[in-house]
C-alpha cells in the first residue's frame, strides 16, 4: 500500500509532507515523496531543498521513497504539465491515495491561475487529501 505526496520546493509544504507522514505511518504504508523540478530548474538543488524540507519534518529519509523529476515539454500540455508528471507517476504506483498542497488564491487568480491541485483533483482515480500551505513557510 502506497501513499504518494507531491511537494513543491516551498517551506509552505511542510504541512503536506507532515500529513503524508503521518497517515502513511498510522496506516503502515509506504511513502513516496515527489518534487517535478521546472524545466529551467536546478535538478541537484531541487533534491537539496526537498531533502532539507522532507528531513526538517520527518527526522530522516529512511523508509521515504524520494523521487526528483525533471518536467519535460510536450506540445501537447500547454498548461499542467507539473500535474500531469504527477498523474503519471500515479498512474505507474496505483497509490491508494494522493496527498497534496493547496494554496489559497482570491477572485481573479482563481479564474486565470491554473492550479496542480485543482487538476490533479479532477483527474486522480484515488482519493486526494488536501493540506492548505501556508505561504512561505509561516505558521
């Protein structure tokens, strides 16, 4: 049994990872932390920052499965390509639930601001848990 958590880079996630953690923990599951790194991104310091924030909540990596993946271009996803990574990697896991981050947006930025987690809810075929972010890692 599987639970697989995608995370951004954000301190914010530590909500998310505490979660995951937490349920993967009281339901004796298996825990797979994802991070898609931007296209433009720095693949080395994504897996340096991830790790420091999956480490500040958890203690350690031990038993955390930690997958690091590069976003690729596809003509064919305009927008979402982040959620779609996260699709797939659902897709090859089968994890019996999903746990992700959501960040509370206003008026218009709902309506123009395309969100990963408003697509990956849409799309899963497991159950989404959803843990509000706190901006920039405030409490």
């Amino acid at each position: 049994m599987v639970i697989l958590t995608a995370i951004d880079r954000d301190p914010g996630c530590k909500g998310v990872v505490e979660t995951a953690y937490d349920l993967a923990t009281s339901m004796d599951m298996q825990l797979v932390i994802l991070h898609v790194v931007p296209e433009d991104g720095d693949e080395e310091a994504a897996r340096q920052q991830v790790e420091d924030i999956v480490t500040s909540v958890i203690g350690d990596l031990e038993g955390v499965d930690l997958r690091i993946m590069p976003e690729q271009t596809r003509r064919d996803l305009p927008t979402g390509r982040t959620a779609n990574h996260i699709l797939q990697v659902a897709e090859e896991l089968n994890p019996d639930y999903i746990v992700i981050g959501s960040r509370k947006r206003t008026g218009l930025g709902k309506i123009l601001l395309g969100s990963v987690s408003k697509l990956i809810l849409a799309n899963a075929d497991v159950p989404v848990v959803t843990v509000e972010q706190t901006r920039k890692g405030k409490d």
